[in-house]
C-alpha cells in the first residue's frame, strides 16, 4: 500500500471508547510504545484473540498519535460526544480519504439541501479520487466493500450520519466548546472534517 493514501484503516471503525483506553495508557505512560504494552498486556480492548487486539491497538495508536496533547486530554477525559469527536478528529488526521470524504462530499450535501447520502454519492466520490489516487483501483472487491463498511460505521459513531432513507441522513456534530477550541488550537482546517463551512470557520 502506498504511503501516502491511507486505506489499510479497517482494522478499527472509530470505537470512541476504545480510543479513549488507548488515550488513558498514553497519559498515564507518557510514551506510546509504553502504552502500547500497557493496553495489550491487560487485553484494555477486550479482544478475543491476541492478534486481533494487536491490529486494533496498533490501528488506534496510530490515530491518536495524530492527535494534540489537548486533544488526547479531552479524548481522555471528557463527555462521550467529546470523546466521539476526538476519535473522528483523529480518524480524519490520519486517514485522508475519510477527511475529503467528508469535507468534500457530506459538508455539500448540506450546502445544498440534500441531507440524504446515496450509494452513488460514494462511488462518484471514489471514481473521482481514483483518478488521483491509482491505488484505490488495485483494491480487491473485497477490500473496497470493507473500507466502505468500516468508513460508514465511523461516520455513524462519530454522528455524522444518522437514520434515514438510503445510507442515512448527514448530520453535522455539535461540538462542545472545549472540543471546538481544541481544534481550533490545532488547525481550523479540520473542522471542514465536522462539515462547518468555510464562511463560519473564517469567523471562529
């Protein structure tokens, strides 16, 4: 897999309250690979095989490492909306494909009053990137039908997509203030990621 298009995500969706595990050994640790040995020595994710909780541990470690130390902070410590965001935010710092998916596809169903996302809306989406990206067209059936799956089940658990026709309805998170400011501190562009506009991100 080529380094610069991330699609070996699946082995994770966004999990919030694993993530915050994960978060809690990093604080407690103050280094990764400490934390890491941390969270596999006590099975903290609760898997039912070693090797399956070495792919999830690895899988959200690398995500978190994304992640400011406000941000780990808020993940680790806050509301289970907050933790849900900082999981988002940091599935969307390392996972590209998921932040134009969202930025780019679900912020304009929005804009242009059409909350309801369609199978074609993600395979226009994935015809276009593949132009860009050939990589995604070396993918097997089946592993574009599990990035698909996994990508759709943290868009539900990061509430930005709900019940509804089709797929669902897009949703736009609400944010807490100490979740917006931590990204605010970070990087405004993310918040294109949370389907603000650009007009009002100009304005916070």
């Amino acid at each position: 897999m080529r380094t610069d298009y991330n699609l070996s995500f699946t082995a994770a969706s966004l999990r919030p309250e694993l993530a915050r595990v994960v978060a809690e050994a990093y604080l407690a640790t103050g280094d990764w690979e400490l934390a890491k040995q941390r969270v596999l020595a006590t099975n903290a994710l609760q898997c039912r095989t070693v090797a399956g909780g070495e792919r999830q541990e690895r899988e959200l470690r690398r995500r978190l490492m994304r992640l400011t130390m406000k941000q780990i902070v808020v993940l680790a410590e806050a509301t289970a909306e907050d933790r849900a965001a900082m999981a988002w935010l940091a599935a969307i710092k390392h996972i590209r494909f998921a932040f134009e998916f969202a930025a780019d596809v679900l912020r304009e169903k929005l804009v242009v009053r059409d909350p309801i996302l369609r199978p074609s809306d993600y395979e226009t989406y994935v015809e276009t990137r593949a132009v860009i990206h050939p990589e995604i067209t070396e993918l097997s059936p089946a592993s574009k039908y599990k990035i698909r799956q996994v990508l759709l089940r943290m868009l539900r658990e990061g509430g930005l997509l709900g019940d509804g026709s089709s797929w669902g309805t897009v949703l736009r998170p609400v944010l807490s203030p100490a979740a917006l400011q931590a990204i605010l501190d970070d990087d405004s562009r993310w918040l294109a990621g949370f389907l603000v506009p650009d007009m009002e991100t100009g304005r916070l």
